[in-house]
C-alpha cells in the first residue's frame, strides 16, 4: 500500500525547532543586520522612527543630519517653530502629523521624564506618536532590551514561514516571542526585515535563491528559477545570500 501524500500537522515541538533552526540560517545570511536608521543616541533614534512611518529608512537618513543639527533635546522639539520643523521634514510625508507627534513627544519626555527617553515599554508607549514597533525598535537599539518589531517585512515573512496565522501586531510579537529565545528576539527582528527587503519580497519572492528554501512552507509563491530568482536578490549582501542558496541547493545544511 502506497504512502499518504497527506502531509502531518506540524506539531508544537515541531515548529519550535524549525523556527530556531531559521533563526540559526538568519544568522549565517545575515550576521551583520543593525537597524538601518542612523542615531546617535535615544532620542535621536525614536525621532528617526517616528518618521520613518510611511516612508523608506533611506529618506529618514537623508532628512535627520539636519534635523539633529537644530534640534538636539527633547526641550528643542518641545519648544520648536512648526513651520520650520514641517520644512525640515517634509521629505518624509505626512510632516504635518509628525511635526505634531514630535513637538508632543518633546514636551511629554520634559514634562514626564525630566528630557530623557524612558527605557521600558510601559513608558514609551505612553509617548504621542509611539506604539509598541516603535517603542520596541528604541528598547532594542538603544537600551540593549530584547524586543520584537513587528512592521510590514515582519509580518509578512513569520505568516509565510508559518510561524503564526496572526495578523495584529501585538498577537504577531507576543507569538513569535513565545517560538524564540528572548536574547535573539532584537536581531531576529533585523535579520527578519533585511530578508524581507533583499530577498522575500511582497510581490515576488527570491524562492529560488534563498538559503531559508528548505524549511519554508511558502516555497514556490515567488520565482522558484535560480537564475531568475537570483536577479530578485536586492542589497550589499547579495553575493553571500546567493552564495548560501546555492549551497543549500545542492544539499548542504546551513543548521
């Protein structure tokens, strides 16, 4: 009698060890993964977060030289000139509502916090214009404190690896949390959205090209072709992504 094609439900245990073993593979194609917003310090980079809504992290960087050169506390966004501030931030869109968000985000760190960024959740996210991607983003970066940020690559990448069916946010972060070592949570984050930047893509994922191929439920949504697959493949790490594709083509394991 010929075997079941029927595949078997993946067991708890079973997803937990697939998960770690991407963690692992992450860490070889990506062992270099930062938060691509330049900072200095932690106001700096939850300024740069709040305006990286809606826009590309590449803008925010050619937007906040400046913007840091004027403003340098929380006391100089509190106290800012709106249309200045608007202007200097243009670039990034919707500046009239983070202009808004920013002067606010100023006066509660002077009034609350005596001028400084808070380092927990629970007080960041008491700060106009931050939710928990960013308040997490800022804890991880900035503070050293593990923290899962759930934006759009995030989202998407952990739904088609199957590690969870969650669409909200919060249930997305508090699901992966519970799958992974809460000491990898910060660079899985990074390492996550650069895969999802350079080789997942929306619309047309690298399956083909990518080193995460043989533990990936979704393989075969994108362009399956190693060839074609390999022109998908954006960024600087490009040659060593295809490089671990092709490895794991013919049979090597990353993990």
């Amino acid at each position: 009698m010929a075997k079941s094609a029927v595949k078997q439900p993946e067991t708890r245990l079973g997803l937990v060890r697939r998960a770690r073993r991407m963690v692992r593979v992450l860490g070889q194609g990506y062992p270099d993964a930062h938060c691509e917003l330049d900072f200095r310090n932690p106001l700096e980079l939850l300024v740069a977060v709040v305006l990286s809504a809606q826009t590309t992290d590449v803008r925010v960087n050619l937007v906040t030289p400046a913007l840091f050169a004027r403003y340098r506390t929380a006391a100089d966004y509190a106290s800012a000139d709106r249309a200045e501030l608007e202007e200097l931030i243009r670039p990034t869109g919707f500046y009239r509502n983070k202009a808004t968000s920013l002067m606010g985000l100023g006066a509660a760190l002077v009034e609350r916090f005596g001028g400084e960024v808070p380092g927990t959740l629970k007080d960041l996210v008491t700060l106009p214009g931050v939710g928990r991607k960013t308040a997490n983003v800022v804890l991880g970066d900035a503070f050293g404190v593990p923290g899962i940020t759930v934006d759009t690559h995030f989202g998407r990448l952990v739904r088609r690896w199957g590690w969870t069916e969650e669409e909200d946010p919060v249930k997305v972060e508090h699901a992966i949390g519970a799958l992974v070592e809460r000491k990898e949570w910060t660079l899985l984050s990074h390492r996550t959205i650069f895969h999802g930047r350079r080789v997942c893509h929306a619309r047309t994922p690298a399956c083909g090209a990518c080193l995460l191929a043989p533990h990936c439920p979704s393989y075969g949504i994108g362009q399956v072709d190693p060839e074609k697959a390999r022109k998908l493949v954006k960024g600087e790490e490009a040659p060593h992504l295809i490089d671990l594709a092709e490895r794991v083509r013919a049979g090597e394991k990353l993990a």
